[in-house]
C-alpha cells in the first residue's frame, strides 16, 4: 500500500459517513500524486494529513 493511499484509507476510516469527502480526498490526492512522489519533503512534513483533516467548529 503507497503512502497516499494510507491517507484515503486513514481518511475514510475517521469519517465513515462522507462519500462526498471521500470522493474529494481521492481525487485531489491522485491529482497531485506525481508530485508529493517526486519529493519527500511533504511526507517528512505530514503536509497532506493536515490538508485532508476536515474542518471543526466547536460551538458553545
């Protein structure tokens, strides 16, 4: 299993109930694939778990 795919898999697993999210996730990933493969600087850096980790709002 690559790296990235590791990330749509962790992805899917914390939000069970997004297809919507999911579908983005794998196609933004896939689509810059070529890059984060051609330098490892962003999977030193986590950059990618960063982005895919959807947004929260606490409200009180």
């Amino acid at each position: 299993m690559t790296y990235l795919q590791e990330i749509i898999d962790e992805t899917k697993l914390k939000n069970p109930n997004e297809p919507e999210y999911h579908q983005a996730v794998e196609e933004i990933i896939t689509s810059i694939e070529p890059v984060i493969a051609s330098n490892d600087k962003y999977k030193n850096a986590k950059i990618i778990e960063r982005i895919v980790e959807p947004e929260r709002q606490i409200i009180f």
